[in-house]
C-alpha cells in the first residue's frame, strides 16, 4: 500500500467565487465571499468590489471609521475604550486605564492607516521587502505611535482635561520584550525608517512569551525571572485564522512520479501550529503603516486533550500545548543543555517556515511565473539565524511546487540577502549533524545537496587547491559534524554586508576571505549601521530636539539628518549653549532620580556621568571599565584631601544583561555591584566616585539613561565589535565617546573629528600578534592592573574566589580580549577625560560639534543603501502624508 503524501493544511481560507448577481434572501445583495487569510490580490479586490451595488458601497465608505485629529474627538474616543473596552468609570480610572485607553485610541488610528497601506501595496503590485530578525527590540509604542502621527500634543491636552500628566500614562507601558542586545533594536529602527520612506516592508519574528527575561540584581547576583510583558498589550492584533502547520521529526520517502521525476516527500513526524500576531508599525510624517508578524506556537491538536483529561492523565492533557509554547516562549533559550540546542534550533526553523510559506502564498496569489519571484521579494536576513529561510524555499520550490533543482536554487540565491554582524570565528552559528538530522531530515538533505554542488564548483575553479575544499565546506568534519549557518547564508545570498568599514573589511580578510575568491569582491558590500533619529532624539530627549529645532527653522532634521551640520553656525552663541546645558543638566537629574528610587543610592547630577549600558559580554569589556574603576577607587584612597578637591566627581553607570548560561559575564555583574557596595558607603570617597548598576536594562531606560551621559564608554577589544549603534545614540544626544578603534567607532571619529572622541587601545591588526605573544612571548600583566588584582585577591571587595575566575582570564588564561594591553591606554585616557571635563565650555563645544556632524548614522541612510545596492525596491508613496 503507497504511504499517503501528508498534505499540509492550508492557511488561507477558499477563494473568492465566481458568483454574479444577488445570493440569499431578497434584499441582500452582496455578494457572499470568504475572505482570504490576509486579504485578497489586486485583480479579486476590484472584481469583488464591481459586484457590490453602489448603495452598499455608499453606505460601507459613510461609516468607515476616521482617525482622530482634535483635543475633543482623542478624549472621546480615549473614554470610550475605558468605559465600553475596559469596562471603567470616571470613578476607577487609574494611570493605567487611561493608558490602556489612549494606546487604544490611538492603535484604532494606526489600523485605519495600515489597512488602506496594505491594500494600497496590493493594488501597487510591486517588489516588497520582508526582514527577517529574530528580535526586534521595539521599546515602548505609545510615545512612538504619539509623535509619528504629529498629536502627542493633542493627547497631552487631551489626558490633561481627563486629570493625567502624560509622562505619568507613558510609564505604564511594558517595553515589548522582543529582544536583548543591538540586533534586535537595529531591526527597530529598520522598521521605523522603512516605514517613514515609504517602503512596501514586512518584519518577522517570534512572540515570545516570556521575552529573553527580566533581570533583577539580588544580593549583587544577576537573577532571571519571566518578563510578562504580554499581560496587557493592545499593540498587537491576533490573526487566529492565519495558522501554519510546521513540521518536525519524522523521515524522508523517495518515489518516482508519472514523468520519472525523483520526488523527496517529508513525512511522519510531529505538528505545531504557527498562529500570527500582527503589530502596525507608523511611519514619520506619512500615512504609510507597515506590518510587523510575530509568530506564536500552539499544539496543532488543540490545547486539550478530553480523552486524556477524563481517563485521569490531567497533566498529560495539557502536555502537547505546553511542550508547543516552549518554542515561543523564551528568547535565546540556555543552549549549555543539548535539549537547549534543539529548541533554538526548533524556534529558528518555526520561524522561517512559517514566514516563508506566508511570503510564497501571497506571491502566489499574483498568479506570476516563479521566475518572478526575485522581482516580487526580497529576504533580508539578519544575521545567521534566519539561514533555514534559504533552505526552506529551496525545499518549497523543490518538492511543494516541482521545480527543478538548478532553477530553484537561481531564484533562492537571487532572493536572500544577508547581513553578517560578527567576525569572531566562536559566535558563528554552528548545529551539530546529528540534531539537524533528527529534527530536519529533509532540510539536511537539501544542505548536503548545496553543498555538494558548490565544492564541484569551487573545485572546477581551483582545482590545485584541495584544501580549501575542506576551508569552504558548509559541513565542517568535526565530531560530530556541524553546519556553518554563516557559510550556508553566504553561498545561498546574492549579497553580503557588513555593518561598518572596518568590519565590512575584516570579513573579507578573515572569514570570508576564501568566498570573496570564489564569487569576487561585489558580492560582498558595507552599510553601516545607524539609529532612527525620531525615538533616539526626538522622542528619549524632547528638549533638545525642540531646541534644535528653533535654531534649524523647523523639525525637517528627523527626516534628513545632514541638517544638523548647520548648529555649528551657533557655537558662539551664549544663550543657545547656556539652554544646552540646562538640558543636559535636567536630563542628568532625571537619571539621577531613576537611580536613587530604583538603587537607593544618591548621586550629584554635577558629577561626570560615565555610563556603559550593553549586553554583558567579555568581548565588549564591562570588565575593563570595572578594573578601571578600582584603579580610580584605589588612586582616590591614596590622595590627600587637597588632592581629593581637584578631582571631578564621577559616577560610573553600568547596564545590561548577561545571557543565563553565560557564567564569567555574570561574574563580570558581581563585581560591578561589589565594588559599588564598597564604594558607595566609603565616606572618604564620598561624591568623588559612584559605581552603579541599573537593572533590567531597556529600550525605555535608555531613553532615560542616554541623554544623560557626559562620556559613554565603547570600549570592545579592536577588530570584535561589529558596528554597535549605542555609540551613535550617545554622541546624538550630546555625549563624548570612550572608545577603541572598533566598529562604527572609527566612521564617527572620521565624522565627529579626532579632538571630539577620546580614543585609546591597539588597533585590529595587531589584535591576533598580541594573542600570540601572550601564549609564546614573555607576557606581564600592566603594573597598575597588577595592583587592582591584588585588591581583588585581597578580599577588598568581598570573597575574592568569586572573581577568581575572572582574574585568572586575564592573568593566566592569555588575556584573549587584551585586558592588560590596553589598561595603561584606557587609564591615562580617562585622566584626559578629566581634565577636558574641568573646562566646560570647551567641553560643550565640543559636544554640540559632535551633534552636528552626526548626519551620516540615521537609519534612514541605511535603508536607502539596502533598497538601491541590494533589494532593488522602490517606494510607495501615499497621495497624503501626514504633515505634508
């Protein structure tokens, strides 16, 4: 008996019939039509729309909801969701109603705006982007969606007649925890700027339940607990009848169909639905509103199991939902577990499948040729680990719709796009062989097949160098086995970038090296990374951007960031920097108040704020900043108290979090709050130096936290840090850099000029030289960071084992991140740092002449090199933009 072909359920619903004329009872003239999953294509729309008499269609466009524009149509509509949605009076309506109801208010707006978007794209048929992250780091909606639509003084007036302070209902939003690190908030600011210009865009990614999680510092200890960010989120609409049935497990079947063509089926197995969640995502000043879908898993059986529950298996009832949700539940699940391995795995592949079979059905829907198909979408990837995405269309193509290998494969390749965010060899994602067989059999398959093709070719092209055969292989022969996603990603695009020069550079060098030989030069490209300038000046520091404005004739710098060269016309100009400085002090006071009420500890807002906030990792080198602190502690110690009066004040600001396996960067947290314990209650130190932590480091504390620094550290070992994008957050809202000659650093430096940033370290080619000496030469730890251990060993800062680890990193395990190479450089820079503080108005000169050439690292520019270099797609301007 010949097994049956799994068929896998479709997400869309029938299509539209062929009806003409009247169906039902008398009177009811329109037609009766079920709607497909996410609309219709452009030929239907206007086939089904000529059928609806006209009365009907009058009637539908007079009651079609409008958005507010006034004081009074926002609180109407504001009241409405609190008594009629939430179920308020004017008698019970605390801050956190009336922001449930003034997001609702304000998404029904957004809605309005983002289905005359899609259906605007529809009609338009033409190329769109899809952007692939597996975090977008969105922050909080509210603000956001207040200010890109123009009327956030129309809900500040508004929520002022309801008796809110609009700051007040902000706060209570919970940032979307969608993501951890530079990633994630890159993706963000993607999304904004794609939607500002104009540009038919899709994001996809997970929703994940519990985010990557909330961190609390207990007794010094970073401490994971869930973040339930979703308990009240009215920024997101379900799509319960969009549901994907993924596929896992199970075995492949090979047969012959009736032209002889060898057919792979995929089969058995276990299923897990794949449910979409849509968030609109506004645009500055335009009426475009794009699509963020975020996936969620759920059993394909339902979430119950009666049979189960009623012969008395009560927790077995439940169980195929539970072990669904965990794919979705959790960023980044711990991998130092091989069954942490196969989940992220499980979460990536979840993912793509889900997007991909989403994008292949609204292609199909355009009825074109598959040869089409590079015309109609381009995948951006972010980094590796949407790779499957390559893999799974191949499979789409191949086995779903009876392509043949090689024209597949043409389409693939002319499809992905991806953009590499790391050079360290040991972040590379790799998945073990045997995990990928278990779990993707027929995926791993179609990997081999690629990559026995591109080593015939490779070896067709150099056919006297065998070795790089083994150099280039996508199978790398360890034991066991594993996939190098970032080669897969490579061989399966038709485009790489890197993220800044120096990195673009060093890929091709390093990584790369070999493919750049294969397929040339062009097919490897730089777009340096940047921020949008709508949250991380406009919205995180309000002032300034007003202020800015006053002086530039208007807010046209939010959408054209060159503008800002023309402050520099106002660096004599007292009344200008006196209000600049204001600002800055008000923002330092507001850190300040966060601080004291989050920590307890109260810090001079007069002190040079000193902030470094980022993922914890060894390679960005919060520890080199903390040794640092030591050696000002144990420096201060020694001083005379004239000497102490001639010293600036510091506060030394730490935040981020570390990844639940990563066991040495949360040592690196530890002695952080260690040594803050010791210095913060030292009488002798006194204002003169604070060590703080901040916990649960987001994007709405770096709203906080960013316009109130004076000197941000960037300080990663030379030639690891990709780009990073604090760095241009940071100088955009008036603070100097701290930094090594890595990642973006250096086109800041270029824009900024070399006396407006504090530079310090070895530069990237002397990084592995170093390495080597470590290990071969005759290697000595800095004199000073020799003392600041001897503090450390010495119990100074609690049970010297705890960071004995740490220590020994450095000392005897060959300092790898050139803690100790650096340390002299890092030390006599900051007492450069200190003496430039002493003269303020140098100080601020140099930090408005900073603002100014910052033009160059706005997302905006970004999306402009991606959609000419490398999608190929255009804009789709509406007839009306907001503001215009």
């Amino acid at each position: 008996m010949a097994t049956k072909i799994r068929e896998r359920r479709l997400s869309t619903s029938a299509p539209v019939s062929d009806i003409q004329g009247p169906v039902g009872p008398e009177g009811i003239s329109r037609p009766k039509h079920k709607r497909t999953a996410t609309g219709l294509g452009a030929a239907e729309i206007k086939s089904v729309e000529a059928s609806i008499p006209e009365p009907q269609r009058d009637a539908w466009k007079k009651h079609s909801a409008q958005g507010f524009t006034t004081k009074e149509q926002f609180e109407d509509e504001t009241v409405r969701h609190v008594e009629t949605t939430l179920a308020r009076s004017l008698f019970n309506c605390d801050e956190l109603a009336a922001y449930s109801g003034a997001s609702l208010a304000f998404r029904d707006r957004l809605v309005i705006e983002w289905n005359r978007t899609q259906q605007r794209q529809t009609f338009a048929d033409q190329k769109r982007v899809y952007y692939l992250s597996l975090e977008f780091l969105m922050g909080r909606a509210l603000d956001n969606a207040m200010l890109n639509v123009g009327l956030k003084d129309v809900a500040r007036a508004g929520l002022k007649d309801l008796g809110f302070r609009i700051e007040d209902v902000i706060s209570q939003e919970h940032d979307a925890a969608l993501g951890n690190g530079g990633l994630g908030r890159l993706a963000a600011c993607f999304l904004d700027s794609m939607a500002t210009l104009d540009y038919p865009a899709w994001g996809y990614g997970l929703r994940y339940r519990y985010g990557i999680f909330k961190q609390e510092i207990v007794d010094g200890y970073q401490v994971e607990v869930p973040d339930y960010w979703l308990d009240f989120n009215p920024w997101e609409f379900p799509r319960h009848d969009i549901t994907v049935d993924i596929q896992f497990y199970g075995h492949v079947s090979r047969h012959e169909d009736e032209d002889g063509k060898n057919i792979a089926v995929w089969e058995g197995g276990e299923i897990v639905d794949a449910v979409a969640y849509d968030v609109p995502i506004p645009g500055y000043q335009t009426t475009t509103t794009n699509n963020l879908r975020l996936w969620s898993s759920k059993a394909s059986k339902g979430e119950f199991d009666f049979q189960k529950f009623n012969s008395g298996e009560y927790e077995a009832s439940v169980g195929d939902q539970q072990r669904a949700e965990t794919i979705s539940a959790v960023l980044y699940p711990n991998d130092n577990l091989e069954r942490g391995k196969e989940l992220r795995l499980k979460q990536q592949y979840f993912w793509c499948a889900a997007s991909l079979y989403d994008i292949v059905r609204r292609f199909k829907k355009s009825k074109k040729a598959w040869s089409a198909f590079p015309d109609m979408v381009a995948i951006q990837l972010n980094d590796t680990h949407p790779t499957l995405a390559i893999v799974e269309l191949q499979r789409i193509l191949v086995d779903l719709e009876g392509l043949d290998w090689a024209e597949a494969w043409n389409i693939v390749q002319n499809t992905f796009s991806y953009a590499n965010h790391t050079v360290m060899p040991e972040a590379l994602e790799k998945w073990s062989v045997p995990v990928m067989q278990n779990l993707l059999p027929r995926h791993l398959q179609i990997i081999y097949e690629v990559n026995s093709q591109f080593l015939h070719m490779v070896e067709k092209q150099f056919p006297k160098d065998r070795d790089m055969l083994r150099r280039v292989s996508i199978i790398e022969e360890s034991q066991p086995k594993m996939v190098q996603m970032a080669y897969l990603a490579t061989i399966g695009s038709h485009k790489v970038n890197g993220v800044a020069e120096l990195h673009s550079d060093l890929i091709k060098t390093t990584i790369f090296k070999d493919f750049v030989k294969i397929y040339g030069p062009d097919k490897f490209t730089n777009v340096t990374n940047g921020i949008t300038p709508r949250r991380w000046l406009h919205q995180a520091n309000p002032r300034l951007s007003e202020l800015i404005a006053s002086k530039l004739g208007g807010y046209e710098f939010l959408t054209d960031l060159t503008k800002l060269n023309k402050l520099e016309h106002f660096l004599d100009d007292k009344d200008f920097k006196k209000e600049w400085q204001e600002i800055k002090y008000a923002n330092k006071v507001r850190l300040a108040q966060h601080i004291v009420n989050t920590t307890g500890v109260r810090v001079n807002p007069k002190a040079l704020f000193d902030i470094q906030v980022k993922r914890i990792h060894e390679y960005k080198r919060q520890q080199l900043n903390i040794l640092g602190v030591i050696h000002r502690y144990l420096t201060i110690k020694a001083m005379s108290a004239e000497e102490r009066k001639k010293l600036a004040p510091r506060v030394s600001i730490f935040g981020g979090k570390a990844a639940p396996g990563y066991w040495m960067a949360k040592t690196v947290i530890h002695l952080v709050c260690s040594v803050g314990e010791v210095v913060n209650n030292d009488k002798d130190v006194g204002d003169l130096l604070k060590v703080i932590y901040i916990e649960d480091y987001n994007v709405s504390k770096a709203e906080i936290i960013t316009p109130a620094s004076d000197i941000s550290e960037h300080i990663s070992t030379a030639g690891t840090e990709a780009s990073g994008t604090s760095n241009m957050k940071f100088v955009l809202n008036g603070g100097l850099i701290i930094g090594t000659c890595d990642g973006a650093n250096i086109e800041i430096t270029r824009e900024v000029g070399e006396s407006n940033i504090f530079l310090f370290g070895n530069l990237a080619e002397d990084v592995e030289d170093l390495r080597h000496a470590h290990t071969y030469g005759n290697f000595k730890i800095d004199p000073d960071l020799a003392k600041v251990f001897d503090a450390i060993k010495g119990g100074k800062f609690g049970d010297a084992n705890r960071f004995s680890a740490l220590c020994n990193s450095i000392i005897d395990q060959g300092d790898y991140y050139l803690v100790s190479d650096d340390f002299n450089s890092y030390i006599k820079t900051h007492t450069l740092v200190d003496e430039a503080y002493k003269d303020q108005d140098a100080w601020l000169e140099k930090c408005i002449t900073s603002v100014s050439r910052m033009g160059f690292f706005s997302s905006d520019r970004c999306i402009q090199e991606y959609a000419d270099m490398i999608w190929n797609v255009e804009p789709l301007v509406p007839e009306q933009r907001n503001g215009k």
